[in-house]
C-alpha cells in the first residue's frame, strides 16, 4: 500500500495555477469554472479517501457502490472529452450520416457500417453499448472500447478497404468478430 501511496503522491500536481494561453477563453461562460470547481474538490475528496482505506478493509456496500458510480460519471464524463477533442469536425453524433445506406434500420439487420456508424459515435461519446442484427441476422452487442477501435480503424482506411471492412464487419457474427479482433489489435 505504501508503494501505491507513493506513486499517487509522486503523480498528483497541485492544480492552484493554470497556464491556458492556448485555449480560447469566454468570460460569459462560468460552466467550466465551476466543473474545474467540482474536480478539485473530487480530486482533493478521493485523495484523501484513498490514505484512509487500508487494502483489506471492510466497507458498507452502499459507500463502495457511490464510490463505484462516482467513477463510472467520471469516466462517461472523460470518454465523452476526448471524443470532442479527438474528433473535433463531428458536427453531431446523433446525426445520419450520409452514404450508400439508409439509417433508418432502428436495431433491425444492417447492410453496410453506414446502417450502424451513427451508433458506433453515440457509443463511443456516452460511453454506452449498443447492439445491431448482422445479415445472418445475430445480434451483437457492441461495448464502447470495440466501438471506438472499429471507429478509428475504419477512418485509417482507404476506400477499397473501408468497403471491404463495412460488409466483413455485419456479413455474420463470425465476421464481426474477426473484424473487432482486427481493429484491437
């Protein structure tokens, strides 16, 4: 425990002063003030959980459950940031995308990644699951880390190969796998 004390300590930097010069500022906005606000007070809040909780301590299942769900917010929170930054030309995840496809399946089978890409960006933004029927007709249900991994790996590709990959990856459930695997690797 004290080698992981240690390593938390070393990591964490006092946040008292920051150096944005980059970033544009709009004064008539407050919202990420307050959330810096927020983290701080989490970040301060944890740390000091943390030196108080020894490893094989016995908690209240409620406490470790609000500790469980503050760290799933956080991080829905962290995915959804760095999908913004990431990807900042998406206009809107939610939107349809324009291509070969109709998206108007709504969890029916699909016929190309067009028919599931606005589902593979919701995914990766919110940090939720979805699930689809491959021409087979099988469902897949697909967790964001996947999604994320088919969503660059597709962007990489060239357009002989983004066809390719589009009808592998909802031809079957064993070609949907063998894509993932593709895309993870």
């Amino acid at each position: 425990m004290n080698s992981l004390t240690n390593i938390y300590k070393n990591n964490i930097q006092d946040h008292t002063e920051y150096d944005d010069g980059d970033i544009p500022m709009n004064y008539d906005d407050y919202e990420s003030r307050i959330a810096k606000q927020h983290l701080y007070k989490l970040h301060k809040y944890s740390g000091e959980l943390f030196e108080m909780l020894h490893d094989y301590q016995e908690i209240e299942s409620w406490a470790q459950e609000k500790i469980a769900t503050a760290v799933d917010y956080i991080d829905s929170v962290k995915n959804y940031l760095e999908y913004e930054m990431q990807y900042p030309g998406e206009e809107n995840a939610f939107e349809d995308v324009e291509g070969s496809c109709n998206n108007t399946m709504q969890q029916e089978q699909v016929h190309c990644i067009d028919d599931i890409l606005p589902d593979i960006k919701r995914s990766i933004k919110e940090n939720t699951s979805f699930k689809f029927k491959t021409r087979d007709d099988y469902e897949i249900i697909v967790n964001p880390r996947i999604s994320k991994n088919i969503y660059e790996t597709y962007l990489k590709l060239n357009d002989y190969n983004k066809e390719k990959y589009s009808n592998n990856l909802v031809q079957s459930k064993i070609s949907f796998w063998k894509v993932a695997s593709f895309a993870t690797a």
